[in-house]
C-alpha cells in the first residue's frame, strides 16, 4: 500500500513538473512568438487594387483608360448544394440565362478556389438587393472594381491587346512573383508586353478586429501606387483611318466576283501605317477585330470559342505579326535588288516577257522533263527592261533569274563530292532585308516567316515526310522564290519594314509601337531607343533603281494604274507593288504595298487581303483610301478593277 501511495504520489509530481515546465515554456521562452501571432490573429489585411495606367497615343488621345464597375463574382468552394438555386435566382435578377451563368462558373482559366466574375457593369438595385439578402446568395459577392474603358471601341484592339487571369506559367515564372492566383493581368498587346509598367503597385488596408471577427476599426493604411502611363506612336486618327479603309474594301471585295470561283471570299486581312526613318508604327490594324472590352468578365468556354473560334475566322489573331503568308510579287523588288547585285541581271538589258517560260534541260537526254512556268498573262509583253518588268510584275522574267541562282551558286553531286560547297546569296540578300527572322517588334506572339533553303527543305522532309516528300532542293525551289511563292511566307510587318528600308535607302528600323511610359508624377520612366544601325547587303545604287522603277506600278501600263487612275501623284510621291498570292485550295490572296512622302511626312502602308482576289482588285483600292487620308486628298471610291497581279 505505501508503495501505491508512493507511485501515486511521484506521477502527481511529474505531471505538476510537466505543467509548470509547459507554462513557463509558453509565458517567457515563447512569449513573444505567441505575443506577434495573437497581434496578427487580431488583424486584417485587405488589399487595394492599384489603379491601372492608361494607353495614349502619340498626340496624348486616350486608348485606354479605366471606369468603375459593379462585378458579381462566385466563389464555386462556398457554393456547396445550393448552386442551382443560386444561379436560378441571379439569372432572374441579372436577366441572364441560367446555363450561361453556369458556364461561365466553370471557366476553366479560374482556378477553383478563385471568385469568377460573371457579370460586370450590375445595376445598383440588383447589387443592393444581393447585398442586403445575402444569406440567399451564398459564396456570391458584389465588388465595385476598376476595369478597362476603350474610348475608341474595337479600334487598334490587337496592338493594346486585353485583360486576363493569371496563368498557371507565369504564376511559375520569377517575374511575376508578386503575384497571387486568381490576379488580372495583361494578356496580349501592350497591355501584356508593358504589364511591369501598367499594373502599379498594390495597397493594403489594416483592421483590428476581435475573436469573432467584428471589425473594431481602422489601424493602418498603405496606399496603392498607381501604374504608369504608357505612350505609343500610334495615332489615333490614322488607326481608325486603317481599320475602316481595310474593312470598307474587304466588304467591297465581297460583291466582286472573281472568275469561276465566284464571290471573292476575303474574310481576313491586315494593314499597316509605318514611318520608314524611325520604324514607328502609325497604325496596325488586323481583321476580323473583336472587342476588348468583352474581357472585363469571364467566358464561358463555349461562348469563347463562339466569339473567337474558327466560326469568326479566329479574331483574337493579329495577321500584322502573326499571320505567315506567301508575298507573291511584292517580294519582286527585293528579288530584282539581289539580282543586280549578284550580276545576274543588268539595269541597261532588256528581257523577254513572254506568256510562259520553260527550264533549261539536257536536250541530249530524251527522257529529260521540261518544266513549264506560265506568267500571270497570256499575253506576249515584248521585251522590256528590269525597270519596267518591276512595274508590269512579268513573270517571265524573273524566272530565269532563279534559274541562274541555281545555275551559278548550286553544285552537282560530282562537284559536292569533291568538297565544292552550294552558297545561297538570294537567302541571304533576302535576309539581309529582314525576311525569315521576326522584326523584334515591341508585341507578343510575333512569327518569324521563312527563307526556304536546302537545309530547311530537309529538315522539314525528314520531321514530315508525307507533308513534305522532296528533301531535295531543285531549280524550281529558286524560280518559284523570284515571285514571292513556293515554301516562302512574311509577315505584313516583315513586308512593311523591307520596304521601309528600301525607301530609307538601305537602312533598317526596328519597328515599335512604344513612344515612352511616364510615370503619376509625369517624369519618363522609359522611352524607346530608335535603332536604325542596320544596312541592307545592296549597293545603294542599286536600291535606288528598285525604288524608282515602282513609281511605274501606277501609272501606263504599271499592275496598279487603274486602281490609282486619277491620283494626284504631283502632289504626293507614291512607289509601289501589286502582289497576287497563290494558296490553293483557297481564292488568291491580295497584297499591296507602298512608299509615299509629301509635306515632310513620308510612309509605308503594306496591305493584304486575304481570299481577296489579285493585288490591283483589293489591296491596292484599300493602299489608296490609307494614303488619301494620310495626306489629306479626298477620298476616291472603291471600284471594280481588272485583276492584275
């Protein structure tokens, strides 16, 4: 028994030990651990969004600004059984239809713990009403933010791009660590490229409050930091002037019936305002467009691929930088400049411009192919000069200048087994321009077009051999480059900066839509350094030549002189080039692209159409309206014109 009491009485000990150990553990060695956590358990913290900067333009005209908005929001975790009842009773005060407010819950750019937005610009009746029964609208919460206002609507929508959650990525990515899942963003445009600049700094809001969460008031505050504002070169007035020349001829375009294909189908295109010696860009306009404003709420998956699927020939895409296309004859100049210099033809030579142009072949050799390549007439031109050849877009006579790359610079197999190397002077001529590499413009998702040469060509046979069954590069790869087709594809931005530097007498301009970021406080966070170190391979001579031979493109018998009839060229000096594009099985692509000065201001506009017929019957009409307005002419209207390239 008294071993019993002793036990007892040595764990009653222990535990008192224990305790008072315990004690003194959490009241002095821990003490001000627990003192901090008790202050932050009696804290709130409340962010405040940073209003975002604007978007000017060049002139200070407002792209971009923000307005407040009333946005409902669901957070799908709070929901539990009751959401069809919730989005019942919303869809009757919203007047939007239940299944659209369910699809739009389950946008799968939200991650699941993240309120959605799913209406935005709420009446205040329907936010007070929510409010004030919020028991009925479980996870449901009525906030009053800071969205984007476009004073100018759709226009210039691809270069200021829009708004979107956070991706899962860029959450991944080091330079976005300040951000949390669930944040807006820029996603595309200027807003995605100049997001560090526009997003500003977040505030905070500090509350007390007590064990059951009632706030006992206000014990800090810091306050957000507004973003800067962003200026670019674009001019308000001439973007609005590109958006609706390319739509207004893209919509003539489609009375015109081209041949036995019937009506032209043009339902894409792009056009472009650049400066040739600052490589600001004026204007960049991209159709279909769509509207950003759209993105202030969520999309429904079904709804985002009904706005900007397939169905509405994908308006998200900026064809300016992202579309890749064959040039057609607007690659000629370039082509004609590289065949000066490599002696292959001569400014004082006259050529041959006949309906159709055959390869040289072993006549020796019965069984030898002879290929055969059509100009875009049937008709027999005569003989010509290179000048005029530019001017008239003969095929004929470009042709046989591929050939002799071929025939010059390309070695036979004895030759290569002997070591003689193959050299590809029009690839890099072609290059030297710009073309096959992107133009380091200041926006997102640029592509960078393609010089085909044989080891491309092999590449791309041994990744898709089906696609591509020819690994080997023939005379025929290099007679179809001369006029803009084969394996070729630009960019209108890369066709814009080529000719920007052919009229900027070889030097080459990075082009940009940034001017400068100013900060609140209006000091210049940034601006954009000009870079036109870079000079074409080609003699200037030879440049000069090029650029003068495409004043006649619109005038006699130049591809464009109808679409042109009646422009007053004493008053404005105007270069340029028709092209026809084939893509079969498509309608024939329209380009037209050119060089004007007058009054001091001088221009490049590139346009293409795409499914819009020949050069002279979309694009050029569209060119014309773009320079009438740029230099204040009056306007001609959009005609039928005989398809020439």
């Amino acid at each position: 028994m008294g071993l019993r009491v002793k036990v007892l009485a040595a764990l009653v000990l222990a535990m008192f030990a224990t305790l008072t150990t315990r004690l003194w553990f959490l009241q002095v060695l821990a003490a001000e651990q627990y003192k901090a956590e008790a202050k932050d358990n009696a804290v709130r913290l409340i962010e405040v969004p940073a209003p975002r900067g604007v978007i000017k333009d060049v002139n200070g005209t407002l792209l971009v600004q923000n307005r407040g908005s009333v946005v409902i929001t669901i957070n799908r975790q709070e929901l539990g059984d009751q959401t069809e009842r919730v989005l019942f009773d919303l869809s009757e005060l919203l007047d939007i239809p239940a299944d659209e407010l369910g699809a739009r819950l389950d946008d799968p750019r939200y991650y699941v713990f993240s309120p959605i937005p799913v209406a935005t610009d709420v009446p205040k009746r329907v936010a007070y009403y929510i409010e004030e029964h919020r028991e009925l609208f479980p996870g449901v919460d009525v906030l009053s933010e800071p969205v984007r206002r476009y004073p100018l609507g759709s226009a210039g929508a691809h270069v200021l791009g829009y708004l979107g959650q956070i991706s899962e990525d860029k959450l991944k990515d080091p330079g976005f660590a300040d951000y949390s899942p669930g944040d807006v963003i820029g996603v595309s445009g200027i807003e995605g490229i100049y997001e560090r600049y526009l997003a500003g700094t977040r505030g905070l809001v500090k509350y007390r409050v007590n064990s059951t969460g009632e706030n006992l008031g206000l014990i800090g505050r810091q306050r957000p930091v507004a973003g800067d504002d962003v200026w670019l070169t674009l001019d308000a007035g001439t973007q609005e002037l590109a958006e609706q020349s390319l739509r207004a001829g893209i919509d003539y375009a489609r009375t015109i019936v081209e041949s036995d294909s019937g009506y032209l189908r043009a339902n894409g295109g792009a056009a472009i305002v650049l400066d040739p010696q600052t490589g600001a860009i004026e204007a960049m306009a991209s159709y279909p467009t769509f509207d950003p404003a759209l993105f202030t709420r969520g999309f429904s998956e079904r709804e985002f691929d009904r706005r900007f699927g397939a169905g509405h020939s994908y308006p998200l895409v900026n064809r300016a930088i992202q579309g890749q296309y064959p040039p057609g004859s607007t690659y000629k100049p370039f082509v004609a400049a590289s065949a000066l210099q490599r002696d292959i033809v001569t400014t004082g030579q006259s050529y041959p411009c006949p309906p159709s142009w055959t390869v040289p072949f072993d006549e020796s050799d019965p069984e030898a192919m002879q290929y055969v390549f059509n100009n875009w007439t049937t008709a027999d031109l005569g003989y010509m000069n290179l000048s005029t050849a530019l001017a008239r877009s003969c095929d004929t006579v470009f042709y046989p200048m591929g050939y002799r790359y071929w025939d010059t610079f390309y070695v036979n197999d004895d030759e290569a087994a002997n070591g003689v190397e193959s050299h590809e002077p029009l690839q890099h001529d072609l290059g030297s321009f710009g073309f096959g590499a992107q133009t380091r413009v200041d926006l997102p998702y640029e592509q960078d077009g393609r010089v085909p040469d044989a080891e491309w060509k092999q590449s791309i046979h041994d990744q898709y051999p089906e696609s591509f069954p020819e690994g080997q590069w023939f005379p025929g790869d290099f007679i179809l480059m001369t006029i803009g087709q084969g394996d070729t594809l630009v960019t209108p931005l890369q066709l814009a900066t080529a000719y920007g530097a052919l009229e900027n007498d070889g030097k080459e301009c990075v082009p940009h839509v940034l001017d400068r970021v100013v900060a609140p406080d209006d000091t210049i966070v940034r601006r954009f350094r000009q870079n036109c170190r870079k000079h074409v391979r080609i003699d200037d001579r030879y440049l000069r030549y090029v650029r003068d031979a495409l004043t006649g493109t619109m005038t006699g018998s130049g591809t464009a002189a109808s679409a042109f009839a009646g422009f007053p060229f004493g008053d404005v000096w105007v270069a340029g080039k028709t092209g026809t594009a084939e893509v079969p099985p498509k309608q024939d692509y329209s380009w037209f692209a050119a060089m004007t000065a007058a009054g001091g201001q001088e221009h490049v506009v590139v346009v293409l159409v795409e499914q819009g017929g020949h050069g002279a019957t979309t694009a050029a009409p569209i060119a014309r309206h773009i320079i009438e307005g740029l230099y204040g002419l009056d306007f001609s209207q959009f005609t039928e014109v005989a398809g020439t390239d």
